[in-house]
C-alpha cells in the first residue's frame, strides 16, 4: 500500500491477484512482494536511527515496571507493552 519510491500510500489495497504494485503518484511499478519488502526494509532502517533525544520515559503506576517509549506515542499504545 506503501511506494518503495516516494513513500504514497495507496488509495485502496490490491486485490491478491495483482501482482505489480503501481503508484499513482509517482508511477514506479514494481512487484508487489519486492515494494512490499523495500518499505519494510526502509522502516526498519529507520528505526535503528532512533537516538536518545526519540525517546522519552513515562512512568508507569504504581507497582507497575516503568519502560521508554519512543516520542510522539501515547504510552497506552507503545508496542511491546505488557
């Protein structure tokens, strides 16, 4: 839904026999699973970017374990919660 090349998201999703994923802002084409792969990819690189001043510490209540979440999420939607 993502495009590997300008970062637009797609209107709608593709239907599982469309197999080339094609931008209409952009207009790069590209097999679905390779774009696919390309985002993540780009987002997991990202996130190894992440420094000190992305993330803030929240404290938790009482009795419970405190932990950092990264700036800009709402401590009760952070991942790997609980």
């Amino acid at each position: 839904m993502t495009c590997s090349s300008c970062g637009a998201r797609a209107k709608q999703r593709l239907d599982l026999d469309v197999r080339v994923f094609e931008c209409a802002e952009c207009g790069h084409a590209e097999d679905r699973d390779r774009n696919a792969a390309r985002v993540m990819l780009a987002a997991t690189v990202e996130l190894d970017r992440v420094s000190v001043d992305d993330v803030r510490h929240c404290w938790p209540p009482s009795g419970a374990v405190g932990g950092a979440v990264r700036a800009g999420n709402p401590p009760g939607l952070s991942a790997g919660r609980g």
